[in-house]
C-alpha cells in the first residue's frame, strides 16, 4: 500500500527540487486545502491532492520506483 501523504522529500524526488523548495510547494497546497476546509498536516500533502494540482501521474511514478 502506497502512504497517503507526501512529505516534502518525497515532494523534491519527484519534482526534481530542493526539499526547501519542496516546503514550499507543500505549504501552498496545504493553504488551498484549509480554504476548502479541510484539515492539513504541517510539511504533508495528500498524495492523491498533490499529482491532481501538478498534473502529474501517479503511474509514472510507480514505474519510476520499480526501475
């Protein structure tokens, strides 16, 4: 089973960034997320949240892992 949350490392592997700039990116997120109501988790991004706002895919991502 794959986590439910990202953290900020996970974040920069995958978006080939600085874990900093990874913080960030999960701090805007997680802003929007508390607009919408819903509750957050300080230096975490729902997993399923995070590849929808960035377009990515989650497949290409296990097949990274598997490689």
């Amino acid at each position: 089973m794959s986590k439910l949350y990202l953290s900020a490392s996970d974040v920069s592997e995958i978006m080939d960034c600085s874990e900093n700039y990874a913080y960030r990116v999960i701090a805007g997120m997680n802003e929007e997320l508390k607009l919408k109501g819903y509750v957050t988790r300080r230096g975490r991004i729902p997993r399923k949240y995070f590849f929808e706002r960035t377009g990515l895919s989650q497949e290409e991502e296990q097949q990274d892992e598997q490689t």
